[in-house]
C-alpha cells in the first residue's frame, strides 16, 4: 500500500513540475507572449495571417506585408532576404518602425493545415521574386506564400471572390477577399 501511495505522489509529482511548466512555457519559448496578440485579448491561432501595411506614395493596400502563423507559433513569411520564421516579438521588432499597426485576419477553414503547410514550405523559397507563376515554391514573395498555403495546405483559395486568382497576389487581394475576417490590431512596439 505505501508503495501506490508513493507511486501516486511521483505521478503527481511528474505531472505538475514536469507537464505543466512544458505547456505554460510553450507559448513564450514560441515567441507567443501570454498566448494572445500584445495589447489584445484576441488568441494567436496557427493559420492566422498577420498583415501590416507599407506605405509607398500613399498606395498602402497594395505596398504591405504578410504572414502566417504556425503551428509552433513562429511567424512564416517569404521576404526579400529569404525564406523566413520569425517569433512574434522578432516580427515586430525587426520587420517594422515604430507605430506602423500590425492587423490579424483568421480564416474560417484551412487554417490549421496552412499553418503546417508554411513551416514545411517556406524553405523551398530560393528567392524573393514577384511572379505570375502561383505553382513554384522557388520564386515568391509575401502574399504569393499565404495564398499557397491556403490553397494547397487549406484547400481554400483566399482570393476566390476576386473570380479568379489574379497574375499578381497582393496583400490587399487576401485582405479584402471575404475569405479572412479581421480579429485585431496592434501596434508594432506594442507589449503587454
């Protein structure tokens, strides 16, 4: 009998000092502060697509940036200096001035498997090359990325109400297609 008692306890014991700081841990070792976006009581969920916009001679919809989240909570996006997996806080702090506003979009279906789809994509990237071309992996940019992960990870196209995928995929194409629902915003120096 003392011995399922001190079986018990040790499994106890295991539980809570070696489960529970691996699961509360996880989301900051991930770059994930506190689980939520910073500023927010909005959840980063794997599959969110982050988008921030670039202003260049006013054209902001078109000149941004986007990318996806994980299922590590990394952040995957196609940049010009490559093939890239960022933390949140990486994100933020590398890719963005000061007061520049960071939007979060959710999709509503393929999240998940385009989240998986981008980490196991996102080193094919062998250059940051606008392209027509939405089958190569070699040659992508930005948007081009989310909208692969979403279309051959997720199985959704996320600029289907456009009609039909243009040549070019901008930022703006995913934003304002129907398909991502606007969840929040938050500076990109923001902290909680």
């Amino acid at each position: 009998m003392k011995q399922k008692v001190i079986s018990f306890l040790v499994a106890i014991f295991a539980f809570t000092v070696l489960l529970l700081p691996q699961s509360s841990y996880a989301a900051e070792a991930e770059g994930i502060p506190d689980a939520h976006y910073p500023g927010t009581q909005v959840v980063i969920t794997p599959g969110d697509v982050i988008y921030s916009n670039k202003s260049l001679f006013g054209a902001q919809p078109f000149v941004g940036h986007v990318a996806v989240v994980g299922n590590d909570g990394y952040l995957y996006h196609a940049h010009p200096e490559g093939p890239t997996k960022d933390t949140l806080s990486e994100y933020m702090s590398r890719r963005h001035k000061p007061n520049e506003t960071i939007t979060v979009y959710r999709a509503s279906y393929g999240a998940s498997a385009a989240a998986s789809w981008a980490a196991q994509n996102i080193y094919k990237m062998k250059r940051y090359w606008i392209t027509n071309d939405h089958s190569t992996l070699d040659d992508n940019y930005c948007s081009k990325f989310v909208w692969q992960a979403f279309y051959y990870g997720g199985g959704t196209d996320l600029t289907a109400s456009t009609g039909s995928v243009p040549d070019i995929i901008t930022p703006s194409k995913l934003i304002s297609s129907g398909r991502l629902v606007q969840k929040a915003s938050f500076d990109s120096r923001a902290t909680d």
